[in-house]
C-alpha cells in the first residue's frame, strides 16, 4: 500500500535591487527558497520575466536580473505518481 506523503511547498521569493553610481544597467537578484518536499523530491517553480523564463527545482538565487515586475509561479509535483500539494 502506498503512502499518501504530503508536503507544503514554501516559495520564499526576495528581490534584490542592486543601487550602483554608475552609467552601466542596474541588475538584481531574485532568490527562490523551496521547503517542506519530501527528500529526494524536486520542485518545480516557474520564475518569468519579460521573455525570461526559468524554472527552479531547489532553493536558488538567479542573478543578474533587469529590474522589473516578475511571476513566480509553483507547479505541482509528484511522489510515486502521487501529487504532493
């Protein structure tokens, strides 16, 4: 008998907006924390901005960002072939 395993995905999102003195763009990072899955069993969060599109299985922070508005955006994942929410 298989056992119904859940988990709450936690998706922590930080911007961070980088202030520099400079003529170069100003660019940022986006860290995206993942918890509470099962160990062994990888998210699935689609980060977009723009025509940026990324999709993060762990906790990551992706960098070198243009500023802007961006959607994150979790995806359900499975354990066994069952959806662990």
């Amino acid at each position: 008998m298989l056992r119904t395993r859940s988990a709450a995905l936690s998706v922590l999102a930080m911007v961070v907006v980088l202030a520099a003195c400079s003529s170069s763009p100003q660019t940022g990072g986006l860290t995206v924390t993942l918890n509470g899955l099962p160990t062994g069993l990888n998210g699935s969060v689609t980060v977009a901005m723009g025509r940026y599109s990324h999709t993060v299985t762990s906790t990551t922070t992706l960098s070198g960002l243009a500023p802007g508005t961006s959607s994150i955006t979790p995806q359900a994942v499975t354990l066994r072939g069952e959806v662990a929410p």
